[in-house]
C-alpha cells in the first residue's frame, strides 16, 4: 500500500511528503502536496498497489488549503473575470 506523510526536511527546516510503499525501503520525497498526490498515482499505475484513503484525504485537504491561501492572496475582481471571459 502507497502512504504519504509530511515529515521534515534533513536538508532545511521545511516540511516535505515522503511517499512510500509500505514493505518496501524505497521513499520519495516532494516539495509539495499536489506533486505528491501526483506521485502516488504514478506509482498506483506503475505497481499496482493501492493508495491509502487516509492519505489521499489528507493531500487533497492540504491542496485545497493551499489554492485557497493562494486566493486570498491574490484577490481577483469579479468585473475583470467577467470582462475577461467575454472579451474570449
């Protein structure tokens, strides 16, 4: 089974996703959630073993934390949205 934890960086003080497949000394590390989920499902396709519910959860829920701290950063008017997509 393919898990995924946030685990910390022995190279900085940053947290990284280890993903790994359990039975296995193999780990890969990413910088982010979205390129972990990513990885997972490569390994799922190119192995054959299953990912654990739990950690897709917690990536999709770390993802979705994510996108919306980059909106709240960068507000974006509604006018120019639709201004935007009428001129397309």
């Amino acid at each position: 089974m393919i898990i995924v934890n946030q685990v910390k960086s022995n190279r900085s003080e940053f947290m990284v996703w280890q993903v790994a497949i359990t039975g296995e000394p193999f780990a890969q590390y990413c910088k982010s959630p979205l390129k972990a989920l990513r990885f997972a499902f490569m390994l799922k396709k190119s192995k054959g073993v299953k990912i654990s519910m739990e950690s897709i959860a917690i990536l999709q829920l770390e993802i979705s934390r994510q996108r919306e701290s980059a909106q709240g950063q960068n507000p974006v008017d509604a006018e120019s949205v639709l201004s935007s997509e009428a001129a397309a």
